[in-house]
C-alpha cells in the first residue's frame, strides 16, 4: 500500500484526524494517537496491539517493539510493504479501536 492510500483509509475511520507531532505524521481519535508514520524516514509506522500477540509479531521480520511508546503494547512496522493490505487494515482498525476502548463512555458511544 503507498502512503497515499494508507493516509485515506486512516482518515476513513469515524472520528479519526491527523496531524503532525515530533515530526511524524499522527493519525488519531479525539486527539489520542493510534497511528504515527515517519513519512521522512520510509515510512516505518507504530500502531497499539493486543499484548497477547505481541511477542507473535515483534518475532516477523520488519516488526519490533515501538520507540519511546508503551512497552508490549505498541509496535514499530518498518515500512507499508511489511504487513499485506488487508492485514494492515486490519491492525490500523484494531489500534483505533483499543484507543477508543480507554476513552470516556459517552466518547466511545459518539463513534459506535
């Protein structure tokens, strides 16, 4: 997937706004980020994962622990070509949904 494509289907999620942070382009929900993509640096991205797989993907090629994100919980992709585009989706989805997941009650019920 090109950085293009992944931007528009980032910004096709409910509620979901980008914006710049640390130099790093940051996809979020009520300005919590469950995206930041290094556009300057081939587009290696970090996205929230269940801790139960954690260690199942930080074991592929091209995945490992996030810099400077919470421990287990978030993880680095190297580039857009590591995961394929339906598992991509899949894991950007499942990140924005374990941000809004720690959001307040009525938060979480204005994107259900």
């Amino acid at each position: 997937m090109d950085i293009e494509s992944f931007r528009e289907y980032c910004l096709s999620l409910p509620g979901t706004t980008e914006g710049m942070k640390w130099e790093h382009l940051c996809f979020m929900i009520e300005e919590k980020i469950y995206v930041i993509i290094a556009i300057d640096e081939g587009n290696s991205f970090s996205i929230k994962c269940n801790p139960d797989e954690f260690e199942e993907l930080a074991a592929r090629d091209g995945i490992a622990q996030a810099y400077h994100m919470a421990k287990r919980q978030w993880i680095q992709v190297e580039n857009l070509e590591v995961l394929n585009d339906h598992e991509l989706k899949r894991r950007v989805a499942e990140s924005r949904a374990m941000v809004l997941a720690k959001l307040p009650k009525k938060t979480q019920a204005k994107y259900a």
